[in-house]
C-alpha cells in the first residue's frame, strides 16, 4: 500500500498511520502496520525492487510479502489514528 508515499506525487486524500491485514475468508493470515521494522523488511525490499515497484521511504508504505495458494483474499486497510482517506493495493507475483 503505497497511499502516504504518493503524496509526493501530489496525491491528496490518502490514509495515513496504516494497518494492512489480509484475510482468508474470516481468518487474518498476515498483518503489517511497519513494513521497514518487521523481520522480513529486507526481502520485502528485495523483492519490490525486483517487481519492478518504485523505493518507497519505509515509513511511507505498508507492504506484505507472502506466498498464497490460488484463491480469494481481501486485503484490509484501517487507519490507526481513527482518520478515513484513500488507499491504493498494488499485487505482485514474484517469481
């Protein structure tokens, strides 16, 4: 999710103070509030290069990175902060 780093971009309107969480069916599978501070920050940073995404300031950005079966998912934004705004979801397949 990439909704604060766009403001650079002159995007207005977006969420801030971010929590994505995704979702099979009722259950939360993976969850992230701080991607540059989680355990895996350094793949999620190899591997969005490597999609080709733009370098997002690490506190700009709430990213997961995870392998998934085939299926549905959702994909949850929720403003820490108790604000309302816009957030955009990028996907990427990794290979």
């Amino acid at each position: 999710m990439a909704s604060p780093a766009l403001d650079s971009f002159g995007f207005t309107g977006g969420l801030h103070r971010l929590q994505l969480t995704l979702h099979v069916g009722e259950t939360v599978i993976a969850k992230n509030d701080s991607w540059s501070t989680s355990a895996d920050s350094a793949a999620i940073a190899q591997a969005s290069a490597h999609a080709g995404a733009f370098a997002f300031v690490p506190v700009t950005a709430f990213m997961l990175l995870t392998n998934l079966p085939s299926g549905t998912y959702t994909a949850q934004f929720r403003s820490r902060d108790g604000t309302s705004g816009i957030a955009l979801l990028e996907v990427y397949k990794i290979a």
